[in-house]
C-alpha cells in the first residue's frame, strides 16, 4: 500500500458491491443460516462492515479498539441503512490515518503487524466474507448478483 487513498479507494471497490448485493434481499431471507450455528445473513452483513471498523479504529489508535456491537436488524431497509452508516464512518476513519499510522507496528491478537498490513488484513476479511454472502443469496434464491469488485 502506498497511500490511504489508494487502499481507500480499493477498500470501496469491494465495500460497494456490498451494498449492491443487498439490492434484492428480503427482511424474510435476513435470519437464513446455512446451518444452526452460522452467522444469520444480516448478521454476517453487519460482522463484515463492523469489523472494517474496527481494523480502521484499530490502526489509527495504535492499540486495539474492539468493533462497534451493532443491534440485530428487523428489516432490510434497517440493515441497508446501517451498512451505509458504517462505510461513512469506517471511510471517514480511513481518511485521517496518516502515513507515520500506516507505519506503525500494532500488537494485535498476540501478533505484531504495521497498520498498513492490518489495513489489508481488514480488507481480506470483508473479501473473504463477501465471498460467502454469495453463497447465502444463492442459497435464499437470488440469481442477478454483481461482479465480485467494482471498478466504475
């Protein structure tokens, strides 16, 4: 990474299609779990955008700073709107770590890492989960989904 703009910028190349993946969701299909122990698909949505939070929080702080506990979600509208809410505030984060911060090592979890590379630690932990939110709409029957990244 050689500057916040540009993981910024590839943060939200992933963050948007996100959103675009809620465009045909249900409030029926947020409680689905592919299994009795997993994540609801809401719950899995709000994991996601928190925990880039988190990273963001993390890294500008130096230290560890635990993710904002959301609330469960009742409707999609709720959760649509709580996912923009956190890409505001998670982008707004992102905007004020300065170089020195990228720097920096943090301890994290038992391991010491820069905040650069945590950074990209939190991006690949959205991918990952993106990734399985694919399957999840597959699963609840949604069929037009959006190309994995977005580069407009």
């Amino acid at each position: 990474m050689t500057t916040i703009d540009g993981f910024i910028q590839g943060w939200l190349s992933h963050r948007k299609v996100l959103e675009e993946m809620l465009a045909d969701v249900t409030t029926e299909q947020l409680s689905y779990k592919p299994w009795d122990s997993a994540m609801s698909l809401s719950g899995l949505v709000l994991h996601m955008t928190s925990a880039m939070g988190m990273f963001a929080s993390t890294v500008k702080n130096g230290a560890y700073v635990p993710g904002t506990k959301r609330q469960p979600v009742a409707t999609i509208e709720e959760l649509r709107a709580g996912v923009a809410e956190d890409t505001k505030q998670t982008e707004a984060i992102l905007r004020t770590i300065t170089a020195e911060e990228l720097e920096r090592e943090i301890e994290f979890f038992g391991n010491k890492a820069t905040g650069a590379k945590l950074l990209q630690n939190g991006k690949e932990h959205e991918i990952h989960h993106k990734g399985q939110l694919f399957i999840y709409l597959r699963i609840v029957g949604i069929e037009k989904l959006p190309f994995y990244v977005s580069r407009g």
